[in-house]
C-alpha cells in the first residue's frame, strides 16, 4: 500500500499532456529504432512505460522511491530503485542494469528540476558514453517546468511564493528553469536541442487566488503585465518544456534564449541605414561618428539594398576612413523589406548596451554619444533622448545638397508621453535605448510599417521604460524641400493608414506615464473643455448678432415710415380680410 | 608632382584627440597621393601654449598617426596667434610646398578633403585659396553655384597656393592674431587677382555644437574679436563709416566684452597702430549687416 506522500507522483498517461507530448517526441525520432532501450530516470510510477513499449521499445525505470518501482514491476515492466544522488549509481544502472542493451534515449520528466547538481548528472552521463565508446550517448528527453510562466511572475511581483506538494513550485525541487537557462545548460554540457513540444497552459497550477489584481485578466494591472511578458518571449504560459537533446557542438543558444550577459561592450551601438544612393552625405554621417569625443561605440551600417556591387561600394568608403575607426564599422547587406528591415537587422547584430540611430542624411555633433553615455550613468534602463535641431536643405549642382536654413529647433527638448500618443516629436536620431529593455521587451521595429515606424517603435519602448532627456542638442536633421525626401514618395494616404495603425496599437496598450502627466492630462481636458465653451459662445455670439441686425432694421423701417405708416399697414390688413368675409 | 604641406597652429590642444586629427588628415593626404592628386605631402605642428601641449609620447604619437609623412612638431613658447604660428611655421618649412593646408587642431578631415580641395584648385591657376564645407554646423556663407566663388575662406579649413600666400605677405598677424585674419587674408589675395573659392564636395568636420538658439556658442574670445576685428577690418579695408557705426554702438553697450574691444581699438588709434586703408580694397571687400558676406541663412 503506498502512502499519500508517496501518491502525489502517481500521475497517469494521457495525449496532450507534458508525458503524451515527450512520448511524440520519442516517436518523431524513432526511425528504425526498435526493442532498444528507453532508460527513464527519476520514472515515478512510470506513466509512460506503456506507450513506450508500445512503440517497440524496451522500457527501463529506475527511481529513488520504491512505491513507484513496486508498481511498474506489477505492471510486468523493468524498474529499479536506485538513488541517483549517489556519484556512481549512473554508472551502474548503464553497465549493470543495463548492460550491453543498447539505450536509445534516456527520458528525465519532472527528474531535472528535483538533481542537486544538473550540470553533474549531465557530466555523469558523458563518462557512461564516452565518446568513440561501445554505445553512443543515447537521446535525451527533458521535461521541465517552466518557472518563467507569468502566474509565478505575476504573484511574485506582489511578494507571493505559494510552494506546492507539487507543480511549478514543487516543495522538493531543488533547481529552477526558464528557457534561456536551461538551453545553457544543456549548451555548456555539449548537446543541442533536436527537436521540442513544449506544453503551455493559460492557467497553471500557480493561478490562485484568481482575483488577485496580477492575475485577474481584466485588471489594467494584469493586462499591461501581460503584454510585457508576452512581449518579453514565447514561454511566458509555456508550462513543461518538453525537449529533445542530442550530443552535438554545443552551439550558442539561439538569439533571445541567453541569459542577458553580465558586462556587453561597448557602450553604445550605432545602427545605421543607407540605401547607398548619397554616398557623400553617408561620408559626411561617418565623419561625425568617427569625431566623437566618446569613442565607446560601434557602428553597424545596415545597407539596404538587393545590389551587392552598393554595397561593396560601401564597403569600399568605410575603409578609406583611419583603421582606428573603420575597424568599428560593421557593414552588413539587408536586402527586402520596408524601411524597419534594416534596423531590425542592425539591432539583431548589435553587441551594445545601449542602441541609437542614425540615418544617412543626418548629422552628430562631437558629443552625441558622450550624451547618451553620461545621461545612461545617472538614469538606468531609460530611454535617453537628446534634442535634435532641423536644418533645411535643397539639391545642388555640386555634391548632393546645399543647405538653405539655419539650425531650427522645433521639437521641445523634454519628452511629452501624453502629447506623443497624438504624433511624433522625436527623430530617431534623438534616441538611445538599452538593449536588455530591447530584448526583454521583444521591442522590434513594425515592418509592416511603411513609414512612422520609428514613433512605433519609440512608443513601445518608452511605455515601460520611461525617457530622460539630456537637454543637449546634439544631432541635426536634415529637412528636404518639398518633393525631394525619398519619404516624400510615400502618398498621404500611406501615412495616415501607418498613423491610424499606429494609433489603435496603442489605444490597445495600458499606457504607463510617468509623474506630472496627471497634470498634463488635466490641462489638455481643460483645454478642450475651454474651447467647446469658446466655440459656444462664438455661436451665441453670432445668433445674438442676428438677433440685433434684425432689430436694427425694424427700427430703421420705424423712424423712416412713422406711426402713421403703421396705422396705414393695418387699415388695409382691415380692408383685405372684410373683402374676404364679403366674398365669402 | 604637386607638394603639399598640413599646417596646425595648437593652443591647450587635447593631446588624445589631437592625435586622432593628425590621423584623419594624414589619410587623407595618402588618399590624395594614391589617386594621383598630389605627390607628397607633409605635416608640420606649431604649439603657442604656455606649456607644450604635445609631451615626448605625444610627439611620438603624432608622428606615428602621420607615417609615412613626415611630422615635425616646434614648440613656440610664445602666443604666436593662429595666423602668427602659421606664418612661423611657413617661414621655418625646409621643403618647398605647392600648396599649403591650414587646419584648425579641432577638425577631422573627410577622407576625400584633400583630393576634392587640391583637385579642384589645380584646375584653376587662378584659385588662390579655397575652404572646404564645415559640419555638422555649415557656414552660411553665400556662394555662386557654378564658378563656387565665395568672398572669404575659411581658416579652421583652407588651402592655399604658395605664390597667392607669399604674393600678400602671408596673414597679417600683427593686426589680426585670432580671427578675422581669414577674412583679411582672403580678401589680400583677391586683391591680388587670385580667386576664393568654396569647395562644397570637400568636407571636414568642425567641433561646433548648438546651443538651443541654433548657433554655435561663441566664447568670450570670439565675441571679443567679431568686436574688435570688425572694426580693424572696416578701416583697414575703406569702410570708415562702418567703423564710425560701430565704434558709436560699441559706446552704447554696457558688455563688458564689447567694452573692452573698443578701448583697445582707441589706444590702437591713438598709438597709431591701426592697420592704414588697403587702395582699392572696397572693390572686394564685402561687408553685409555684420557679416563679410552674403549669408544663405
């Protein structure tokens, strides 16, 4: 008989659950394979020792609890007790239990998360299949819960940790997963990931109490966490992962699965685009990269093109620049794709703390990035915007353009959230933003934007990291007459579309605004309220006008005719309505 | 083959970033060379600091950022001014340059200043001097599009020709040692007959930064000398009453900056320093609102 401690494991085999989906993996690999061994580690009672036999494998169990070995014996399966906590008691389940059969793959399912070491279990499977061995180290299937699921998150924000018997926070587990870490761990330990069937649940066993404002679906509070973690990455109501691993090159994760490093250089990447028609205007752009007094910075020139000779060409002109400053220029070829392409490309490539921008036809002044990076010193994780002047410039006859105004500064140098959600006022020039706010927020440019994907952009990002502003003008951007901007060939149509698609992203956003914005919200409203009643009053105004324009008259018509032209008029009113009666 | 020489005149220089201009235009000289341009080049740095602005290992550096052209760095000991440094380092060069660069130690040369400068002055024996496009904070000096004739060049970028430079004297440094000896020079040599031009295809970057005006920020030195140069270069180039304006303007401004400069002006008058009238000078001299001319903004 076995005690209720000994129960709670005791779960059954279903399709569709985290044991059905490790047992599709096992069939989606399974090939040739038959009667070889599925060695299952910390196997419980074995929920998937039948469908595994099924398949034609021959099914091993070896578990630390007797309750469970007990019942797969009775079961007619093979199951072992042994604890694997002992340095040497994997080595003799493969050469002793085991023996000369060889094991296809070995499944560990809610085993992980309960080894003190899993780093040294992994490294314990390598010696028992050394490489150039009898047997080759068979596959490995993991099923992991995911501690990264938002309904942890979401009650760990407001300090609540409910650990369970079992489930997410299982009392006895001993390490915690999210993707990222566990893709390092198998990394480090020399497999790659094959395939995966990861289980996801809307609710997990973590979803109580279910009015709690995180939780609750319908709060603003939940609904702006959930964004950030649905925008953070894909696993944020993936419960299990349930994943394939075979022994490989130990690749790096995949982009967007690292752990953020702890130190990136350098400060500030650089994401530039061309499309590699103004050449001396992108030499011109260059000159005030390379006249930085800051130099803590790379540049990733994004050439968008499909013409590989442009960007050879531009190859060609960053490497007439110093090598001091070249060697940082990263050229790169984006070819297709709206005008976020190749920003999206840029940021992909970037190694920076932070990520500004700048466009070829724009123009830094010698402390630009020295700015960013004084301002990042005092104001962490914030967008940092400096203020940027505009310029007007007109085609020329020798070289690409002439400038035809004086520096302007049309845009205010302190950031208005509340006035931003109407229209931009920040060139992308202005800005720079923290990478990990980039990658944790899976902040990437709408290329389904044509254009106005940078205000996009700027919104997404700012709404949970706020701005701070330098109050420097450093940058300057250049305004085309009319007619010769490539933005120009854009219809209007095409803007107010990206505009309105714009707008109802975010009116489906819960928006965060910093302090002061109350104020600001209460004088806009004022502001409206006060011209409503202004245009009121106009109305009375003008019905009054009428009002008085028409009395005028009658006194005019009253002082040229007299009484007597009164009594005239009413005579003969008397005269017609007796003709009427008498004829009547 | 066209010679070039690549003069600096440093007051307090930075000597890290210095280091970094020497580099820019020392690889815009090799560019120069490669495509045939010019055939040599070489860099020469004058110091008027009170202490030497570049030590051993700055020195060292320079030479280094400017290999395989020559460098050769002279400590002045002695505030020389911008025209003055660049007159002694003229006088002391052991080569004879066709052409000469001035630099301010506060630009960077694009990597194709020389080639498109030196490539279109050779064009024209006439050009006697020429400037390059300054960003990010462009001059608003006017210029004709198609001859690109401009009133004045430059000095924080400008190539000469040797026998315009020498033809007039070199700059007046006795009258103008910080500012305003551009626009004399420039005018000088077109008195000569010599053309200035504006070459808008060669660029070199300015360390000139905004403030939230629009306009660079002017130092009290600068203010002081667009005070006293305007009123050297009105006398010394016909205008005696433009002088007149000014000076009676200048007696009605409480700034003290402003103040200064015409005291100084009057005891140049009364010591009778002031720089005598150039004949002939008002059929180039340009004076336009404050401006010597014509401004596109």
């Amino acid at each position: 008989m076995t005690t209720p401690s000994e129960q709670r494991y005791a779960f059954g085999f279903a399709a569709g659950t985290p044991y059905g989906h490790a047992v599709d993996l096992l069939r989606l690999r399974q090939g040739d394979h038959h009667s070889e061994v599925i060695l299952d580690l910390g196997c419980g009672f074995g929920a998937i020792a039948e469908p595994v036999e099924d398949l034609g494998f021959s099914y091993v169990g070896i578990d630390v609890e007797g309750a469970g070995v007990e019942s797969l014996r009775s079961r007619g399966m093979e199951a072992h007790v042994v604890d694997l906590a002992d340095p040497a008691a994997l080595g003799h389940v493969i050469n002793d239990l085991v023996g000369p059969r060889r094991v296809f793959a070995i499944t560990m399912l809610d085993f992980l998360e309960h080894v003190p070491s899993p780093r040294a279990l992994l490294a314990s499977l390598e010696e028992c299949f050394p490489k150039g061995g009898t047997h080759e180290l068979p596959l490995i299937v993991l099923s992991v819960p995911n501690v990264g699921h938002y309904d942890i998150a979401a009650k760990l924000l407001l300090g609540i940790w409910d650990v369970s018997a079992t489930g997410l926070l299982d009392e006895t587990h001993l390490s915690w997963f999210t993707s990222g870490r566990l893709t390092s761990l198998m990394s480090e330990a020399g497999y790659q990931e094959v395939s995966r069937k990861d289980f996801s649940l809307a609710a997990s066993d973590q979803a109580f109490p279910w009015d709690l404002a995180s939780l609750a679906s319908t709060t603003p509070l939940s609904s702006l966490l959930r964004r950030i973690r649905r925008e953070a990455d894909e696993f944020g109501w993936v419960n299990q992962f349930v994943r394939v691993y075979e022994r490989g090159a130990g690749s790096a994760p995949p982009q967007g699965e690292q752990d953020p490093p702890s130190h990136v250089e350098p400060f500030l990447s650089v994401i530039m685009r061309t499309q590699g028609r103004r050449r001396q205007m992108l030499g011109e752009a260059l000159l005030c990269l390379m006249a930085q007094t800051d130099d803590d910075f790379e540049v990733i020139l994004c050439v968008h093109t499909d013409d590989s000779p442009v960007t050879a060409e531009v190859k060609s002109q960053v490497s007439q620049f110093p090598s001091s400053f070249a060697a940082r220029v990263n050229v790169i070829e984006v070819s297709g794709g709206s005008r976020g392409a190749p920003l999206n490309a840029g940021l992909k490539s970037a190694n920076g703390r932070y990520v500004a921008f700048l466009d070829d036809d724009d123009l830094v002044t010698a402390n630009w990035v020295e700015a960013f990076h004084r301002r990042a010193a005092t104001n962490p994780g914030q967008v940092l915007r400096s203020v940027t002047g505009t310029q007007t410039i007109t085609a020329a006859a020798r070289g690409e353009y002439l400038v035809t105004g004086r520096v302007d500064f049309p845009y205010p140098s302190k950031f208005d959230p509340v006035r931003h959600l109407y229209s931009n006022s920040t060139p992308i020039c202005s800005i720079a933003i923290p990478m990990v706010a980039i990658r944790a927020n899976g902040a990437w440019f709408d290329e389904s934007l044509a254009v106005l994907e940078d205000w996009d952009f700027l919104m997404r990002v700012s709404n949970t990291c706020g701005v701070s502003d330098t109050w420097e003008a450093t940058s300057i951007y250049h305004l085309w007459a009319p007619g010769q901007a490539s933005s120009a060939a854009e219809p209007e149509a095409l803007w107010m579309t990206c505009r309105d698609a714009v707008h109802a992203r975010l009116n489906d956003m819960v928006l965060l605004l910093p302090r002061g914005s109350a104020s600001s919200i209460a004088q806009l409203v004022e502001d409206g309220t006060s011209s409503e009643r202004l245009h009121a009053l106009d109305m009375e105004v003008a019905r009054l006008r009428g009002e008085t324009a028409q009395q005028y008259a009658e006194i005019a018509w009253l002082r040229k005719h007299g009484l007597r032209g009164l009594m005239r008029d009413a005579v003969h009113a008397l005269r017609q309505r007796f003709r009427t009666a008498r004829s009547s | 083959m066209v010679s070039l020489r690549i003069q600096f005149v440093l007051f307090e220089t930075d000597p890290a970033r210095f280091v970094t201009v020497v580099e820019t235009a020392a690889e815009s000289a090799r560019l120069a060379i490669d495509t045939g341009v010019i055939g040599s080049a070489a860099l020469a740095i004058g110091d008027c600091s009170p202490s030497p602005s570049l030590d051993s290992q700055g020195i060292a550096s320079a030479e280094g950022a400017a290999a395989p052209l020559d460098c050769a760095y002279t400590f002045f000991d002695a505030n020389l001014g911008s025209g003055g440094g660049s007159n002694e380092l003229w006088r002391a060069r052991r080569e004879d340059s066709d052409l000469l660069l001035i630099l301010n130690p506060d630009t960077m040369c694009s990597p194709t200043l020389i080639a498109e400068l030196a490539g279109f002055m050779l064009q024209d024996p006439s050009i006697g001097i020429a400037d390059a496009r300054q960003i990010p904070m462009e001059h608003p000096k006017a210029f004709d599009p198609t001859t690109l004739d401009v009133s004045w060049a430059s000095g924080a970028c400008m190539m000469l020709r040797r026998e315009a430079f020498e033809a007039v004297g070199l700059f007046a440094a006795e009258y103008f040692p910080l500012y305003c000896d551009d626009v004399d020079l420039s005018w000088r040599i077109r008195l000569q007959g010599y053309r200035c031009v504006h070459v808008p295809t060669a660029v070199v970057h300015h360390d000139k930064r905004p403030n939230l005006s629009g306009r660079p920020t002017a130092s009290d030195l600068e203010q002081y000398w667009a005070a006293l140069g305007g009123l050297l270069m009105a006398t010394r180039w016909g205008r005696q009453d433009l002088a007149e304006d000014l000076e009676i303007s200048l007696q009605k401004s409480d700034d003290a900056i402003q103040t200064r400069a015409l005291a100084d002006f009057l005891e140049m008058r009364r010591d009778g320093t002031l720089p005598e009238s150039l004949p002939g000078g008002e059929r180039v001299a340009e004076f336009m609102s404050g401006n010597y001319a014509e401004h596109r903004f």
